[in-house]
C-alpha cells in the first residue's frame, strides 16, 4: 500500500503537491517569529485538518523548551512560555527519538502509550484533543522544536497525513531558525550608534559603512529622519567611502532614504564613492537616478555653497 493510499482523508495529489510548495514559499519569506507561526498555520490548513496546534521552540543555552505559538480555532497566543521538556513525557520521546508520534484519540492512547494517569485538555476547555501529531522540527542533526496539529475528531490522520508533516517539517525548522537569527540581528542593529556628524547647523554628514543590508538601511534613515527633526539641517552628505560593496540593493536603499529625506524638506547628497564601486556601476551598466553626487567632502560642500 502506498503512502497515498494510507491517508484516512486524502486530497487530490496534484492539489497537495502545489499547496506544500505555497507553504515553503510562503514560510521561507523573511518576517517576525509570530508572523512564521501564524503563515505556517494558515498555509497547513490547505494540506491537513486540525482544530488546533502548537510549535515548540528549543532553547539550547537553557536546556528547555518555548511555546513560541499556538492556536485553537480563531484564538491564537503569541506570547513565548518557557517549561522544562522532561515534564512531557510526550515531547521528551520526540526530541530522544527524532520521530513524529501520533495518536488516533490522545485521551484514549496517551495513557496506555506512557503509563500516564492524567492528561490535560487543550485549546477549548469543554473540548478534548483526539487526532494528534507531532513532528520534530530538525536542521540537520539539530533540533530545533516541535510541530504540533490536532483535533477534536478521532482517528483523523494516516500515513499519508503523517508523510505530509514529515515533508514540512524541515522548512518549518528553517523558517523558524532564520526568523530567530533575523530577530537577533534586528536587536543588533537596533542597538548600534551609527555615526552622525553635524559640519553645522545646516548640514548633516552620515558615513555609510559596511554592506547595506535591509536592516540597515531602515535603521539608518529612521535615524537620519529623527537628526533632522531635532537638529533642523537643510543638507545631509552620505559619505559611501566605508562601503564595501555597492550593488543594486544598496542603490535602492539610498535612493530610498534620499526620498525619505526629500519629504521632510532637507536635501541629499552622495559624496565619497571608491573608484573600483564606480567602475563596477559602470560595468554593470547602472545608473544613480535622481541622486547627487560629489567626489568627496570639500566638493560636496562647494555643490552646496559652503565653503
């Protein structure tokens, strides 16, 4: 019997094969951990039945797991909760074996599984959980946490349903990953001073250093703006002798902060360009629109009159 023929409430291959490819596309797009979880949930909804579910995320410094996000029907939680994964006998069995564990009726199977007494509801109070699966969210050997569906019918998913999260599960676990190391690098950069020299009262200088990445720029010119209102400068000079590479990527971002600073009433100017980034423009047959350029400082500053 094939994996399609195992599924208990199977849809048209060609339908499934084009919904998972929306889930990876959709997950794989940078965004906050809460927009992930909530995108991973909606685009499941396309390939499988659930009522409700939940991601664990692990935290390796601590040893410990975070609900990072879950969701029952309409009601969502986005607000981390961080627990010991040994209290779950369940959870302790997925991270140990590296396997997807499910149950036709959590409540009927749990206990006979792991020799558990209770069990605890979940999502709606006068509900119980019955189809459950969770899956383990891996980057390689790594473990990163847990995928979790459920609902309140019985014996709702078979092999196939059980091959359609096993397929997911590795996207989810990037998705997860990148959106972590985005938000860690989004605090990074929140927290960097980027330099801002006022030549006088008039005009403003900001070295552009590095490579401009989207966090940096957006950074950059919420900066730039907030000078401008305190300090009421005309003028601001982007000095891009401190980049290191200035491709079409960079240029959108400058022109996007030249626009952002046209709008407040101040004008911009790009001065400092290395030679080798210019004649890789040139090559590449790009051209600044709309932005003014000077070769260096005291030419910027004769362009603007000041001398």
């Amino acid at each position: 019997m094939s994996v399609y023929e195992g599924s208990r409430h199977h849809q048209p291959v060609a339908q499934t094969i084009v919904a998972i490819h929306e889930l990876i596309r959709a997950i794989l797009l940078p965004r906050d951990l809460a927009d992930v979880c909530r995108t991973i949930f909606q685009q499941l909804h396309n390939v499988l039945q659930f009522d409700a579910g939940f991601i664990e995320h692990y935290q390796p410094k601590t040893d410990t797991m975070q609900t990072i996000y879950s969701i029952d029907g309409d009601i969502e939680k986005t607000e981390p909760y961080t627990w010991d994964y040994r209290r779950s006998k369940v959870v302790a069995w997925i991270i140990a074996n590296r396997q997807l564990i499910r149950f036709d009726d959590l409540h009927e199977d749990l206990s006979k599984r792991f020799s558990i007494e209770n069990t605890r509801s979940f999502g709606q109070a006068e509900k119980r959980s019955r189809a459950w699966m969770s899956v383990p969210l891996l980057i390689g050997d790594d473990f990163i946490g847990v995928l979790n569906i459920q609902s309140y019918q019985a014996a709702l998913y078979g092999e196939f349903e059980e091959a359609l999260l096993t397929t997911v599960a590795s996207s989810v676990a990037l998705a997860l990953d990148n959106a972590q190391v985005l938000a860690e690098l989004e605090l990074e950069v929140s927290e960097l001073d980027i330099p801002r020299i006022p030549l006088s009262d008039d005009v403003l200088i900001v070295p552009l250093i590095g490579v401009l990445d989207r966090l940096r720029w957006e950074h950059l010119t919420q900066t730039i703006l907030e000078t401008l209102r305190e300090r009421g400068c005309e003028h601001v000079l982007l000095d891009g002798s401190g980049l290191l590479t200035f491709d079409p990527d960079a240029i959108q971002a400058i022109s996007t902060i030249v626009k952002a600073i046209e709008l407040i009433g101040a004008k911009s100017m790009l001065i400092g360009l290395r030679p080798s980034l210019i004649e890789g423009l040139i090559r590449a047959g790009i051209h600044l629109k709309n932005i003014r350029t000077a070769r260096d400082l005291p030419m910027g500053l004769a362009m603007l009159g000041i001398r």
